[in-house]
C-alpha cells in the first residue's frame, strides 16, 4: 500500500463516525463500577484509621478511573498506524523507563522494591506502561518480520531476546510476577504470529529453565515462589497474607457475609483494596459474586479475541495482534491475581485489572483498551469501504 492510498484510507476512515463497541464497553463499565464498590469496601475501614477519611481511596479511584477514561477516548483518536510507525520509538521509551527506575534518586522504593517513578505529587509504576510499549514493538515486528518469524529460528531469538532485556530489567526491581505475564504475552502473540511450535517451546523451556535457575540460586525467591504450598506453616509471617485470604474466602460461602460485612479487611488482611481486593470480594459476595466477576473478565476476554480475529480477516494483521496481545494480557494478570488470593500460585504484586486500587494500573489499563476501541472502529470502517467499492453497493 503507497502514501498516497494510505492517506486516502485515513481521510476517509476519519469522515465516517466513529464505530463504538459497546459489547466492550459494557464489560468494562460493569468491572469498573464492581471495583469503586470493593474498593470502597475495602478500604473504608484502613482510610478513616490512617488518613481521616473513609472515602479516601474511593475519591482516588474515582478520579483516577475518570482520568483513564479521558485517556481511553484521546487514544480512540489515534489512528494505529501511528502505533506501528513508531513502535521502535515506542519500545526504546518503554526500556528507558524501565532503566531509569532502577536509578537511585529517580525511582523511588516503596516496600522493598524500586518500581515508581515520581511523577509530582504520585507515584507512577513503570512497569505497567512499559509492558504495553514492549508488546507494541512486538507486535509490529510480527508483521515486519512475517517470513523471517515464520521460517527460522533466528526470526524467533530476536524478539525472544528483546523480551529477556525487558524481563532482566523487570527482575532487577524486582516484578517477578509482571516479568512472568509479559513474557507470556509474548510468546502467545508470537505463536499465533506464525512461529514454528518446536522453535517456540525451545525458547519456553529455555525461559522456564532460566526461571527455575533464578528461583533455586536465591532464598529469598525459592521461599516466595514455595511459600503458598504450606501456608498454615507460618501463619503469622510469610504466609499470613495468604491465611487471611483463604479465611476470607471461606467465609464467603455461596451468597457472602454481605456487602460491608468482611471482617478479614479490618486490619487482617494487607492490601485488602489492592492485591487482594479479590478476597474480600469473596468473602462480601460469595461463590456467586465471585462466578459473576471471572464471568465479566473472560467475556471481555474473549471478545477482546474476537475483535483480534475481526481485524485479521479484514487484512489488518497489526491490529490483530494488537487486541490479541491485550486479551492474552488481561486473562492472565486477571487469572494470576486469582489464583494468588486462591493459594493456587505464588504471591505475587499484581493487581486485578479495572478492579484493584492502582492508579498506574488504571490508567494504563483504560488507555490500552481505548487502543482496542479504535481496532473495532477501523475494522467496521473498513468493512464499510469495502462494501461501498462493490459493484453496485452503496455510494
């Protein structure tokens, strides 16, 4: 396709209204609203004790969530070929980021770890925003590189070793658990690209056992990654999160205690409005609040893969595996989160999307699916077009 057609496409595609997915819309206002509630539940108890207000983290969310909204919508606007055009720019924004946390004096260490940079008055988490640059880049390199990805190994290792130079920089914070989804995602988006299965599980069974090696040669990390097996072994040091969480769950039973009701968020439970939002959920909800969550996530999921597959038949190979990326992100940091407050995986400092109180998770969130919005737009104006140039269509 030349400048000139590409142009025409654009000028043409901006004419024509813009095509709202409100299947996605939907799903994603029904997990956000479900989260200022739970949030809200959560934390009204630490908020009022610690900061004088029990609104406090639900003015914050809401804010926050208001502002990811604002920019969910300018992203709508950006046509996502401008994404392609400057993923390298992208991709080398997204390692300085990840570089200049890890700086003393410019990252700033909350809880052990250097993950925030200081951006006036808040903290900024750079992590989430560099696993979306990353994955762009690798995203367009799919379509770049179709024939090399396809036929050779060497077409693999390359995006496989930019994937390593962002997990090592991750690692050094440490986030072991965004390291974990973003080489994930990866590999899933490299896959469906088109690599060859026996190329892409040398490379997982490599990542896997350079996991395994970085988990053995510290004790620190071996006792994380094994602590969940026996948590009642310690249940007032490393496995006191995840007692609380089990209890909370249990209590929960089919219908929960009730909305407001949990005990396990006053004072037992840390982080009960962030990582372990999902718990008290339970515990307030029940089996049933808790099947209507996993629901709300896995519709919005799939349909996530099938504007992937909408944008694929319409040619658009880039966009496609753009919304992949974002469906296979969103499951498993979703599913991880989950499975952490379930005691079925490592403890790990993830969020649970569009529902947890974190603002760079927010935000960040809200914009990519503002990305994914202006993939079904320029899929239904494409199909447009495409209807108007058949003999006899409409004019």
């Amino acid at each position: 396709m030349n400048t000139a057609t590409l142009s025409m496409g654009l000028r043409a595609r901006e004419r024509m209204p813009f095509a709202w997915d409100y299947v996605t819309l939907g799903l994603v206002a029904g997990l956000l609203l479900i989260g200022l509630v739970m949030v809200t539940s959560a934390s009204m108890s630490i908020a009022a004790r610690d900061l004088g207000s029990p609104f406090y983290f639900l003015e914050r969310q809401f804010i926050f969530g208001f502002a990811g909204l604002l920019f969910a919508w300018v992203v709508t606007r950006v046509p996502t070929e401008i994404w392609d055009k400057y993923s390298l720019a992208l991709l080398c924004v997204g390692l300085l980021l990840l570089f200049l946390v890890l700086i003393p004096g410019i990252g700033a260490t909350v809880n052990g770890a250097r993950r925030w940079l200081r951006v006036g008055p808040i903290n900024f988490q750079v992590s989430e925003l560099a696993k979306v640059l990353v994955l762009t880049w690798v995203c367009s390199y799919c379509v770049r590189k179709r024939a090399e990805l396809e036929s050779t190994l060497p077409g693999l290792a390359k995006p496989v070793g930019l994937l390593t130079v962002a997990a090592f920089l991750l690692l050094c914070e440490p986030a072991f658990g965004a390291t974990t989804v973003l080489f994930a995602t990866g590999f899933a988006v490299l896959f469906v690209a088109g690599a060859r299965l026996r190329y892409v599980l040398l490379l997982v069974s490599a990542a896997a056992l350079s996991f395994a090696v970085l988990a053995l040669t510290s004790a620190y990390r071996l006792k994380r990654l094994t602590g969940f097996l026996h948590p009642w072994d310690d249940p007032f040091n490393g496995g006191f999160q995840l007692t609380q969480s089990l209890i909370a769950i249990g209590r929960g039973s089919w219908f929960g205690v009730g909305l407001g009701s949990s005990v396990q968020k006053l004072f037992y439970l840390p982080e009960a409005h962030t990582d372990f939002v999902f718990a008290v959920l339970a515990e307030e909800l029940g089996l049933v609040g808790v099947l209507g969550v996993i629901a709300l996530f896995m519709a919005l999921v799939w349909r996530a893969f099938q504007i992937s597959r909408m944008a694929a038949q319409a040619g658009m190979r880039f966009q496609s595996y753009l919304a992949l990326a974002f469906g296979v992100w969103l499951g498993l940091q979703a599913s991880v989160n989950i499975g952490v407050n379930m005691g079925v995986l490592p403890t790990k400092g993830l969020t649970l999307p569009l529902l947890s109180y974190g603002r760079s998770s927010l935000l960040v969130s809200l914009a990519w699916l503002g990305v994914v919005l202006r993939i079904y737009h320029e899929v239904k104006c494409s199909s447009r077009s495409a209807v108007m140039r058949m003999p006899g269509g409409a004019r």
